[in-house]
C-alpha cells in the first residue's frame, strides 16, 4: 500500500511470505529502497520479486555513478515500467509500487500491472490483501482523476498522523480476513527529512 500526501508519502507492506496455507516466512521485507526519495513495494512471487529488487538495485547503482546523483522517483518510475515491459513475453510475476518524493516534494505514487503499464495515482494498493484495503482508500481518500485538464494534484488532503492511522487500520482489518496478511507490517513514511520506518504486528495465525 502506498499513499501519497502533499509534502509525505508512505508506503506499507506485510511481512508475510507463504504459499497455500504453510507460512515460509514470517520476516520478509517486501519494500526495496531504490533511493532517499524512492521506494518500490512489490507483491507476487518471491523469486521474482527478489530478482527485479536486485536488478533495480544494479540500475539505480549504475545511474548515481554515471550522472553523479541519485535517481529521482518519476525516473525510477519510468525505469520499473520499461523493465517490466522488456520482460512483457516471460513476464516477472510481480505487482509492484513505486512511491516516493517528486522534484517539488510532493508525494507520488504509480501502481502498474505485470508487464509495465502504470500510471501516477493518489494512492493504491497491491497484493492479496488488495480487494480488501482498496475500498477503504477510495472511500476515504477520494482524490481527483488524474485526467483532468488542467491537471490537479492526486494528493490526499488528509494530515500524516491521519494517513498513518488510516493504514494501520487497513492492514488490521485485512490480516483479520487474509490468510496471506499477517505477522507484522512495515510501515515507511518519506519527508523532505528523511526517511522513518515503524513496524507494526498483526495476527500470527
């Protein structure tokens, strides 16, 4: 899950790592720093999420060395939906969010498909626990289309401390009702000074 504000962006994801009803593992980190301003949460299957996290990894590596900074997050952006899409033929079982700070300081988020489509949203969420968690954002954190001409911001109007408590809410809801939702979620939320983490747990059932 990812929610972007107008000067803060957070992104949640789950622990939880199993497939059918056995649990592989109760502490495996889903979100992939990309850069200071940017993060990618991915859903799906592992080996394919460990490989695209180590490729990001590779090519945000090579691009600090070769312009002398770090990657903003619309290029990240860019960077996942054109590696998405050069695999689009075998494609990397992976739903992935890319969430960050733009050059303004704004929140961003961008959600895509498996093979690279994506498009800057308010807010979204991936994975199991998704028909669950996306209601409750749509209905609490409405923001404008991002069709709309002239443009208008996709960021909530809601404060930090009511987007923290609006996720926390949303993953223990959803770890109640999903099997795959559970043990504990991380919960990342970006600023203009940096980047904090807090972890919360949920259900061990």
């Amino acid at each position: 899950m990812a929610v972007a504000g107008e000067d803060f962006c957070i992104v949640a994801a789950t622990t939880r790592v199993s497939t059918g009803y056995s649990i592989l593992t109760r502490s495996q980190t889903m979100v992939h720093k990309a850069s200071s301003r940017c993060l990618v949460a991915s859903a799906g299957f592992q080996a394919d999420r460990v490989a695209l996290h180590k490729l990001l990894t590779v090519r945000c590596s090579s691009y600090k060395q070769d312009h002398g900074r770090e990657i903003s997050c619309p290029a990240v952006a860019q960077m996942l939906s054109n590696t998405l899409y050069n695999r689009r033929f075998f494609p990397l079982y992976t739903f992935n969010l890319c969430a960050g700070l733009d050059k303004e300081g704004k929140g961003a988020v961008y959600t895509y498909d498996a093979i690279g489509s994506h498009e800057r949203v308010g807010f979204s969420c991936q994975g199991s626990g998704k028909d669950l968690m996306q209601p409750v954002l749509d209905n609490q954190l409405a923001s404008a289309s991002p069709l709309l001409w002239p443009p208008v911001s996709t960021a909530t109007k809601l404060t930090r401390a009511e987007c923290l408590e609006l996720v926390r809410s949303a993953f223990a809801s959803a770890a109640e009702r999903d099997i795959y939702t559970g043990d504990a979620v991380q919960i990342f939320t970006m600023t203009r000074d940096g980047l904090t983490e807090e972890t919360m747990q949920l259900r061990r059932d």
